[in-house]
C-alpha cells in the first residue's frame, strides 16, 4: 500500500490524480489532500477518499473546512506553513499538483524530508531547480516527472553520456496557425481552450503562448542534467508522440500515447511497477498520420524568451516564472492582451538585477521583487 499526500487536488492532475487513486484502493490510500481555496470540494474529496489530513492554503476558509469535517476523523489545517507540515508528514510519495511558484515550499519540503516527489508543478523547479535537485541528491529522494513530456523521456532516457538531444512536442496550442495580428485580439475563452489536452486555465494559456513549452525545456534541463543546447522542440499538433531521445548513434526512442494525463500520472504513482489505467488506447491507424514542423518563435516569443532565461541561468528562470503568472493571472482577468504577455515578461526580465539564489529565502525574494515589477508592467500595458 502506497500512502499517497496530494498537492493540489481540487485541480486537474489532482482530479486525474484521484480517479486513479480510486481504481487502485488495494494499492493506494490517501495520507493528505491540499487545496488552495476550494474548500468544498476539498471536503468532499477528503470525505470521498478516506484522507487523514486535509489542508487548505487559504487560511480564511479554515473555519468552513472545520465545520465541513466536523463529523469525521479527518484532521483540518490552513495556510502555507500547514501546506509545508502537511507535504513532510510520513508518506510514501508526495504528488505535487498545485499551480505556480506558490507550490515550491511544500514540495521542497517533501524533498527535504526524503519523500519521493511526483511532479506536475513545473514551476516549483523552474523557479528552484538547482535547490530542488541538490535536496533530492542529499536526501536520496525520488524526483519522478509527471508532465507528460518528461515522463516520456523518464521512459525512454538512457546512460547520459549516450545521449545526443532531448527532443519535448508540443500541440502548438489553439492558435498555432493563427496570424500575428489576429493574436492581438484573441480572448482568454480562446486560449483557454486547449485542442488535445484538458488542463487547468494557467497552464492552457502558457500552451497557447508556448511559454510552457519554454518552462518545460528549463523543467527538463533539470530532471535530466543536458546541456541546453541538447533540448529541442518540435511541434506536432496531434498530441501522441510526447518526447524523443536521440541517441550519439542516430537511433531516436520516442513515448507514444493517448493525450490523457492518467498515462503518466499512473506511471509515475506506481513506478517502478505499473498499473492498468481506464484511458482510450492509443490506435495509430485511426489517428491515421502524424505531422511535425518546426516551432515559429516570431508568432510565439515567449517561447525564445524562455530559451534565453535557460541559457543565461541563475536567476533569469525564476524571474520569468515570477513575471509569466502575473501576466498570465492579468491576462486571465481581461486586464491585459495575448501579445502582451510575453511583452510584460521580456520587460521584466530586463528590470530585474541578476544573481544566483542559493536558498529558499533568495528565490522567494527573487520572485516577489520579479512579481512586482510585472504588476508595474502589466499595469502599464493595462492603460496603453
Ligand atoms: P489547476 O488550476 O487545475 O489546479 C491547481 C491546484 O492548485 C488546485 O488544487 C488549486 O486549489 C491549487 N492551488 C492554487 N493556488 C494555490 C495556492 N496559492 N496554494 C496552494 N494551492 C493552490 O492546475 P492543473 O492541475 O492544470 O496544474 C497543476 C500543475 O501541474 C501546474 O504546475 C501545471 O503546469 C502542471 N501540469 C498540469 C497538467 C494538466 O494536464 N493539467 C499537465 C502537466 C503539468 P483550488 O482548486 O482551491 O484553487
């Protein structure tokens, strides 16, 4: 039996998360369940799951999460410093599903504590990469990749020194052929309606901008220690082929599958076994072809943007993380176009001094002096 401590399971992954949790119950059983405000639905999935420990970020909503659990033996806390108790608490493996930079603490704390860590939360190791791989080496933790891309390449990566690039695809998103003009007009609705994966809003728009494609090339550096200029990307708009690793003799090993998150979701919550999983097979021959072409970084800079923070290093990932949610949250709430979102993260980028965090403390710093400077930006287009 797995014990299982969730973060961020109100959300997508926390949703797929949880179907196959409940699949699995000889298998799997459920330590602790977070959420940022939605409490709930958090009650009702801690309910629904038999959770020993429900948490949620949001210390306003403690009260009505209490009265929630009330008739149960379900322990209830809020705020951070809870979420970061919660994640260090004995389990066999932490998922770490919440959204944005906000998810670094606890995850780092899981870490620390010597906890295997499933990651969907990208951010976290865009934002402390170098931090969260160090702990995981010192502590003997298991850092396990969820994102779709990188457990295809957990799957296929062989010896490094074998290895000659790391290809990740991506959809190319619901604008891929839009013109640039167009871009300028089109509504979060849109680009929050992603053509082959269901995900949640932050995400579906850093895929319609390709940023997140620019944060997973920064994700993947880290998981899989290459240089930069051995990660590539190529777009390829059906979603079945997820990553690709070239070998120094020419051969190319690729992860194919379905375009459901319960593929690698299961892999990684029953690695090194695996489990069956209720997803749509995979059928080549009614998908009929599948296309490839170059990404086009002059309709999506973002993209570049992120390439040259990965490049430069230390700080620059965290900073264009910082300034990628403001933007993306501005965007998100109508205050700010598509095109200005890459906008505001260059102009970040170039407002704010470079230096090498070393702790917690310095990314946290980092990435406040980063968000305030994207709100300043973001303010400024806002009126433009
Ligand atoms: P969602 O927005 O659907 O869910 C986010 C989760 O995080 C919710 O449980 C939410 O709680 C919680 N949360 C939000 N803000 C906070 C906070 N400040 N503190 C604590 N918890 C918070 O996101 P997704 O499931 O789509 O994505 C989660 C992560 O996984 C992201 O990093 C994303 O990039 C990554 N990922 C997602 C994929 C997908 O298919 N969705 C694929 C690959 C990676 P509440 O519901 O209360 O707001």
């Amino acid at each position: 039996m797995k014990r299982i401590s969730l973060l961020g399971a109100t959300g997508s992954v926390g949703t797929s998360t949880l179907d196959l949790v409940g699949r699995n119950p000889d298998r799997f059983c459920i330590e602790v369940l977070t959420a940022g405000k939605d409490w709930v639905r958090l009650a009702e999935l801690a309910i629904a799951h038999r959770a020993k420990l429900a948490v949620i970020a949001d210390e306003g909503s403690l009260a009505a999460l209490q009265e929630a659990l009330a008739h149960t033996d379900i322990a209830v806390a809020a705020g951070p410093a809870a979420l970061v108790e919660a994640a260090r608490r004995p389990a066999d493996l932490v998922l770490a599903a919440i959204v944005g930079a906000a998810g670094l603490p606890p995850t780092l704390a899981a870490l620390e504590a010597g906890i295997a860590v499933a990651l969907a939360n990208k951010e976290a190791l865009v934002c402390a990469g170098g931090l969260m791989t160090a702990t995981a080496a010192r502590t003997g933790a298991a850092l396990l990749p969820v994102d779709s891309e990188h457990n295809a390449i957990f799957q296929v990566l062989g010896a490094p020194e074998t290895v000659a690039h790391i290809t990740l695809t991506a959809s190319g998103g619901p604008f891929r052929t839009l013109p640039l003009a167009e871009m300028a007009r089109v509504t979060p609705a849109q680009a929050v309606k992603h053509p082959t994966w269901s995900m949640g809003a932050k995400i579906s728009v850093d895929s319609a901008t390709l940023m997140n494609k620019g944060l997973e090339l920064i994700e993947a550096y880290h998981l899989f220690r290459v240089r930069p200029d051995q990660l590539r990307v190529l777009i390829h708009p059906q979603s079945l082929v997820h990553g690709l690793v070239e070998y120094i003799d020419g051969s190319v090993l690729a992860q194919l599958g379905p375009a459901d998150m319960r593929v690698p979701i299961a892999h990684a919550l029953a690695w090194p076994e695996r489990i069956a999983t209720p997803v749509t097979r995979l059928d080549l021959a009614a998908a009929g072809r599948l296309d490839f072409e170059a990404a086009d970084r002059e309709r999506f800079p973002a993209l570049a943007i992120a390439e040259a923070a990965l490049a430069a290093g230390g700080c620059r990932p965290c900073v264009l993380n910082a300034a990628n949610e403001v933007a993306v949250a501005a965007f998100l709430e109508g205050r700010i176009g598509f095109l200005d979102i890459a906008i505001v993260v260059a102009e970040t980028l170039d407002a704010v001094p470079a230096h090498c965090p070393q702790s917690l403390a310095d990314v946290e710093a980092m990435d406040g002096a980063a968000r305030r400077m994207a709100h300043s930006f973001a303010a400024h287009r806002a009126q433009a």
